[in-house]
C-alpha cells in the first residue's frame, strides 16, 4: 500500500493518511486480518512525526476499521469488510450528473458532505 501526504493540502496529516487507509478499504485493495505499515516505519518513509501516523491509526481503531495491539500493530478488523458495490453504483451516478453539469469537484463534494449530515 502506497501512501503520499501533501503537506500543503488544507487537510492535516494524519486526516490525509485515514482517509487513504479508508479508500483502500472501501476499494478492497486491504483486506481484513491485513496488517498496516508499522507507525514508525511510515513516519519514517513519509517523513512524518510518528504521533501523526498514530493519530490516524487511533482515528481507524475509534471507527472499527483497524485492531491496534502493541507489538502486532494495526491490523484491518472483520468489520472493515462490507460490500460497496452498491454505494459505488450511486457514487458513479453522482459522478456523471456532476460532469454533465459541469460542476466542481469540491461542489459536488459539498453537496454530498451536506447531504451526510
């Protein structure tokens, strides 16, 4: 899994690297029982405070999506594993009337952040 950071993105660092972790998720490129980059070890690669990594490991574990144990690292719980293909079908679909009329991208995403609430 690979990750990058933009450090000049309004977002912070470790809400950058979550939301990564949760669109491979999603995506299915990580499995449950699939064991995560150690913190340290991503820190050190992404040229990051470790506490930020584990921030975004402690913002995974709070919503289900990873097991933290010390010594096994942050491993993708059972939970994490849900059939998105029908969220994905609405998703596309709200990707094409976005496109056709011609809308932002951060429109569209306010509009469903709005929507979510």
């Amino acid at each position: 899994m690979i990750f990058r950071i933009d450090p000049t993105a309004g977002e912070p660092l470790f809400a950058q690297l979550a939301a990564q972790v949760r669109l491979a998720v999603a995506a299915g490129t990580v499995r449950p029982g699939e064991r995560l980059p150690a913190a340290r070890d991503l820190a050190a690669s992404l040229d990051l405070n470790v506490h930020t990594v584990l921030r975004a490991y402690q913002d995974l574990r709070d919503e289900g999506l990873v097991d933290l144990r010390r010594g096994r690292g942050a491993v993708v719980t059972a939970q994490a594993a849900h059939d998105y293909t029908d969220l994905r079908a609405a998703i596309d679909a709200v990707v094409r009337e976005s496109r056709a009329l011609s809308l932002p991208p951060e429109t569209t995403l306010a509009l469903l952040k709005e929507a979510l609430r």
